[in-house]
C-alpha cells in the first residue's frame, strides 16, 4: 500500500472473495497447528526443568510426528501421507527448506540413543526450535505473498492507525490513559479454591469453595471444611482478571484442631526456580514476574481465568486450608 492508503478510514472489514477465503483459513489452520506444536515443545522444555528426561523423550517423539502439520496446513495436503521430510521440501524457499531438514535429521539421530539425559533433550530442543523459526520466517513471506488478502490490508491499516493515535496521546502526555490500560485496577471479586476428593477425579463446581479477593497487601485465605475431608489434588484460581501481579506465599493444610498437615512456601531457589517445584501440577494463564532468590514467586494473570494447581499426594483428614499471597496495586510493582 502507499501511504496515502493508510489515511483512508475504513471501519467494516472487506469482503473476501472465494480465494481469499481459502487463503484466510489456511492461515488460520498453520497458526492453530503451529500453536499446538509450540505448546508440546513448552511441556517438553517443563519435563526437562524437572529432570524427567525419558518423560521428554516420549513427548520428543510426539513432536518429531507432528512437526510437519503447519507446513501440510499451510499448503493443504494431508497428514497422513507425507512424511516430515518431504513436507519441508514444500517450502519454496531452500534456504530456509534446508534449516529445517538438517534439524530434522539431527532429531532422528538423538532418537536413536536408548536413554535419554539432560544433553539428548537440550540438544532436541534446540533443533525444534531453529525449525519453528525457520517455519515462522517462511509463514511471514507467504503472508505478504502468495497468502496476502485485502484483509491484511485492512489490519495493517487499522494498526498504523492505532500507533498514529496511541503516539499521539503520549506525546501530549495524556499517562493517565496509558497507566490505565497498561496497570488496570484490582477489580473486586472472588477467590476460588477447588478441590478433589478422589484419586482420578477432575476440578468441578461441586467441589468449589470461595471467599472475597482483599486487593492489596498480604491476606491469608482460609477455607475450612465441615465435616474433614480427605484431599488429593488442589487449585487455587486467584482472581479473575488479566494483567495483575500476584506474589504467593505459602500454602498450609490442616486438620480440624489445628494440626499442621502439610505446609510449604514458593520460595525461589538460587537455580531461580521455585523450591519442590514437582509438587505444582500446573500454572494456567500466569506469565512467570521477577526471580529473586530467597524471594516469593512472582506471577502476572495472562487471562481471565488464571489459576494454579497443586498435587501433594492424598492428605487425610482435613479441616483447613489456608493460601496467602498478596496482589499488586495499579503501578504493577511490590514496594518490598
């Protein structure tokens, strides 16, 4: 587009023709299998952090399957009949082609080796990762060639627009605008702690108990149980907005006299990661804040629907479980 173009005001998306239509959606099916690929190498990486390298290897062979799926996406053929190397010859840039079959190939030969260590699954990361560059880098040239619709026209416009206009409410100082949709106030809500009380069982509403979010400053949440309960996995959903900083403390389950039954603080360690980090079975919607050794983990709600969730084992008998962390005020830091 010229820059001429980029004045024009259009508020209603263009209507695609029938080719462009297909060209959106195989834009859209690269991304959605690329996503799932990236979310496998996460899981993969998580494994690794923990030192579970034959789990890794197990997810590192689902990978090395599904590595071809954007790029069969990205040109509509079908998964079951080609084979990853044939599918980066798809790509019509050798350069790039090239990266990804040397990477590839480099992935098949590690998994050859029977057990795996810590340098079989660094060395596999690594590999997927130049292959994920390689395949965003060829998915941006396709975007702005064989794949371009009006429709990214239309973005692209809107977007220049939206900086234009962002640029020039900073310019005359308008902060108050920018720290509110950058640091938004701790709304008041609900906190929501689920629990299971069978081995195989999932998180549902029927086991759900919650209490009033305190939005600043240390609070010890307690959620008592009446008759005791025995307990197996734990989650804590902290609240239920997006881009707000918490700092979680520590966790203490006791029974119905007081007895501590099973306490622990998220400490960070000096390898930077969280102390007996085997015991979070997983971290939904947080993006990680400051590591600091000796200090409280830090974590910023990346969703409306951010939680943790912990699993220490069956714990008999419960009459109490108390959770404290404390949550940001608006100018997204902790004064200690």
């Amino acid at each position: 587009m010229q820059w001429k173009d980029y004045l024009k005001i259009q508020i209603l998306k263009p209507t695609l023709d029938e080719s462009e239509n297909e060209k959106e959606l195989r834009k859209i099916k690269f991304n959605e299998s690329f996503e799932e690929n990236n979310s496998k190498l996460e899981s993969i990486e998580m494994l690794y952090n923990n030192s579970k390298f034959q789990d890794s290897k197990i997810l590192i062979q689902v990978l090395n399957e599904d590595i071809k799926n954007p790029i069969l996406q990205l040109h509509e053929k079908e998964k079951s009949q080609i084979k990853p190397n044939e599918a980066f010859q798809l790509i019509q840039d050798k350069s790039i082609s090239e990266i990804c079959i040397k990477e590839y190939s480099t992935i098949q030969e590690i998994l050859k080796i029977v057990k795996f260590d810590s340098k079989e699954v660094e060395d596999s990361i690594s590999s997927f990762q130049k292959i994920f560059d390689s395949m965003q880098k060829y998915f941006k040239k396709e975007k702005i060639g064989s794949l371009h619709t009006s429709l990214d026209d239309y973005k692209k416009r809107i977007f220049v627009q939206s900086s234009v206009l962002i640029f020039l409410l900073l310019l005359f100082g308008i902060t108050p605008i920018k720290n509110k949709i950058k640091y938004p106030n701790v709304q008041n809500g609900k906190v929501e702690f689920f629990y299971t009380t069978q081995p195989d069982e999932n998180f549902h509403t029927g086991n759900l108990l919650t209490l009033d979010l305190v939005p600043q400053g240390w609070h010890t949440y307690s959620f008592k149980f009446t008759p005791s309960k025995n307990l197996y996995k734990l989650r804590i959903d902290p609240l239920t907005q997006s881009k707000i900083k918490i700092q979680i403390k520590e966790i203490r389950i006791l029974d119905n006299k007081g007895k501590i039954l099973k306490e622990r603080d998220l400490l960070i360690g000096n390898d930077l990661r969280i102390k007996n980090y085997q015991e979070i079975e997983s971290i939904h919607q947080f993006k990680t804040g400051k590591m600091i050794p000796g200090k409280y983990v830090e974590v910023i709600s990346d969703g409306n629907d951010p939680h943790i969730s912990f699993n220490f084992g069956v714990l008999h008998s419960v009459g109490e479980v108390q959770i404290t962390y404390r949550v940001a005020k608006g100018n997204f830091k902790f004064t200690d």
